[in-house]
C-alpha cells in the first residue's frame, strides 16, 4: 500500500504524463501526418476552384465551367465555398497543408474544450491524448488526404454546443450559422433549438447563413442554385450506392439493390423511406426529450448536452452521403454519452443496468471506429463465395457506430430512475 504523501504525489504526476505521453505519440505521428497533408486533396480542390472562380468573377456551376475543370459537379452548395476564398489566394497543394492543420488544431483543441466542459478530471491532457490517438485512426489520414471539412463543422458544433450549455445564446447562433452554411445536417439542431424556445441562436444564425448564401449568390448568380442540384444528381448517382456509404440512404439503397448485384444510383422509393425514417427518428428524439421531468430538463445533460449530441448523430446517419471523413463527428457524442451516463448513474438519475448497457456500447462504439470496418470492403470480393458473406458482415458493421450512438442517447434520455430527495442535486 501506498502511503497517502506518495498516493498524492503520484496522482499529480498523472496528467504531466499522460501529457508527455501525448506529445510522445504526436511526435512519432507526425512524418505520416506531413506526407499525407502533401497528397493530392481530392475533395478539397472541389471547394478551392469555387473559392477562385468567386475571385474570378465565374459561376462554378455553369456547364461551361464545370467542362473546363473536369468535373460533373462540385458537390458542396455555393455557400461552402465562402470560407475558401482566403485559401484561393494559395496553390492547391497549400490550401490542402493549411486547412490540414487547422483541422487537427481544431481536433486536438475540440477534446480539451468537451472533457472541461464536462468537468472530467486532467482534461488538458487526456483532451490532447485523445484527440493524438484519433490522428492515428485511417480514417482521420484519409480526412486530411481529401482535405475535407468534417472536423471544422464538428469543431463548430461543438462550440455551438459550449455556448448553449452557457446560456450565451448569441454566441451559440454564429458557429451554428457557419456549419449551416458548409453542410445542411446541422439544420436538424437549428430545428431542435426552435423547438425548445431558444429563439435568439436561430435569429442569428439565419443572418449569418442568408449573408454568406447573399454574397455567394450576388457574385456567382442566381442561376447557381439550379445548377448545384442538377449537378448534384450525377454526384449522388456515382457515390451513393458505394458499399462505403454508411448513411441511412445508402443502407436503403442497398437493401432495394444489394452491391453484391450491381451498385445503383439514387432510388425514389428508398429516398422517401430514408427521409420518412429520419423524419420519424427526428421527431422521436424530441418525444424523447419532452418526456423528461421539467426540472430535470431545465438543467444539464437533459437541457442541451443529451438532445443536442444525439441529434448531431442523427443528422449524420440521415445525410445522404457518410464516407470515413464523417467520423470525426461522432467524437463529442461518445465522450459526452461516457461521461454523462457515469454522471446520471452517480446522481441516481440512471439505473446500473442502463450505465453498463451504455459503457458497453460505447465501448463497442470505440472499437468499431479503432477496427474501421470500411477498410475490409472490397466489392470485388462479393463474387468470390469464400468472401461473400465477410463482406457483407463488414458492410453492416460499417453503420453500426450510428445504431450504438442513437440507441445509447435514447436509454439516457428515457431517465429511468429519479433521485432521492436525499440525494437530488441542488
């Protein structure tokens, strides 16, 4: 046994470790890190050569313009381009190393801000370590490869997220805006916002989403906007079949015309079903939270951090397009749905059945992101017999991150047990 001197010497070493043992691991880290930021960024030239036709006074969109660069379509809105522009002034090869390393800036800033929002114990150094450990994951490579955007809208959500809990709701409305403007998922929170009364973050965000879709529009034409969905069509067609997509649409679209057949483009008949779901699942994650007593859900994890994590997972799964990139979105849902349901089973909010069952899937959760399951799909292999059915098996454990997350908000929103007057929290 240690003596309580040593106990607590030892206890304040920790974080100096684990914080060393961070830096150790980036260290090693980083020559992949710098070979993969000087690889060709596939996706992220998609939203570069939007930024400098902006700069250049063209449509991006027109027929012409997409002729010259060789591309059916660009694949983001006009609005995405917007937060390119000061990129545009740089080749492409550095666009793709600076808004690489902005993105793991914000990754590793991203961890520290959740763990000393949720009051974890050593959050500087298990935040940094976390986020290093996610740097090593193919899937985080692969981000950076394409330079795609996935970490900056889950770095502005997760500021989004931040200002809410604070009640600084004007503060909460300017990122939520600006992830608005790079995607459209994000909407479902906006929805969620409205829903619960929090009207000033919506009156702010709308302006910061109608300033950028203004000054876009004002430069590139109205006619953009037609061009960008029938463009998107083709994109849609090529991609969203791909046994890769882990979306709901694509899990529908294969069932309707399984890849081991042929690889289908868009269906009408599973693009109704998967919004109709979505729909559903939005609307079930609202009753979810209505339910909740009101005393418990004036405060936290049931005012902001329980709805709001759940439905940055839903509006994912419900995109219609979920490549390796958008994993780093399920970042904060997992440290927040750990560290809320060991927080609601110490409060006697949650029964100990209900705290092993999220632990367990969480953990689950975590080591289908470590195994990375899209790595072992090969569409190739569905004619061989012998690889047949494997393949098949990885292509359902591609989604699962999703089932796991929306299954586990739902047990800790359902509240199942309520504290003692003893030992409710004041």
């Amino acid at each position: 046994m240690l003596n309580p001197r040593t106990s607590r010497l030892l206890w304040r070493l920790l974080p100096v470790g684990l914080l060393l043992l961070a830096v150790v691991l980036f260290l090693f880290r980083l020559p992949t890190l710098i070979a993969t930021l000087n690889t060709y960024p596939w996706d992220g030239k998609v939203d570069w050569l939007a930024a400098r036709a902006f700069l250049a006074g063209k449509n991006p969109y027109s027929p012409q313009e997409l002729a010259a660069v060789k591309l059916d379509g660009l694949g983001h809105p006009p609005t995405t381009s917007f937060w390119f522009i000061p990129l545009a002034l740089f080749d492409m090869q550095t666009m793709s190393k600076v808004l690489g390393t902005l993105s793991i800036c914000m990754l590793l800033v991203q961890c520290w801000l959740i763990l000393r929002e949720l009051e974890v114990r050593f959050p500087l150094a298990l935040g940094l370590l976390i986020g290093v450990l996610v740097l090593y994951r193919e899937w985080m490579r692969f981000h950076l490869h394409l330079a795609q955007i996935s970490q900056l809208i889950s770095f502005l959500l997760v500021l989004t997220w931040v200002a809410l809990r604070r009640r600084r709701d004007f503060l909460a409305g300017i990122p939520l805006g600006i992830a608005c403007t790079l995607k459209l998922f994000p909407g479902l929170l906006a929805i969620f916002i409205l829903v619960s009364r929090r009207f000033r973050p919506i009156f702010i965000a709308a302006l910061v989403y109608l300033t950028v879709a203004a000054i876009m529009t004002a430069r590139f034409g109205p006619e953009c906007w037609p061009q960008f969905i029938a463009s998107e069509r083709k994109v849609v067609d090529l991609w969203i079949g791909n046994m890769r997509n882990a979306s709901l649409y694509g899990i529908l679209i294969r069932a309707y015309s399984p890849v081991c057949v042929r690889q289908s483009g868009s269906i009408p008949e599973a693009t109704a079903l998967a919004s109709a779901i979505t729909a559903v699942l939005f609307a079930s994650v609202l009753v979810l939270w209505r339910r909740v007593p009101a005393a418990l859900r004036a405060r936290e994890p049931y005012r902001t951090d329980l709805p709001f994590m759940m439905l940055i997972v839903l509006g994912v799964f419900g995109n219609p397009f979920v490549y390796e990139h958008y994993y780093t979105l399920l970042i904060p849902p997992v440290l927040v749905a750990i560290a809320t349901a060991i927080s609601a089973y110490r409060q006697q909010h949650l029964g100990r059945a209900a705290l092993v069952f999220v632990l367990v899937a969480q953990a689950a959760t975590v080591l289908l992101l470590c195994l990375e399951p899209w790595t072992h799909l090969n569409p190739g292999l569905l004619r061989h017999p012998a690889y047949h059915v494997s393949q098949h098996l990885w292509e359902v454990a591609n989604w699962q991150t999703f089932v796991l997350l929306l299954v586990s908000y739902a047990v800790l929103l359902w509240v199942p047990r309520r504290p003692s007057p003893a030992t409710a929290p004041t």
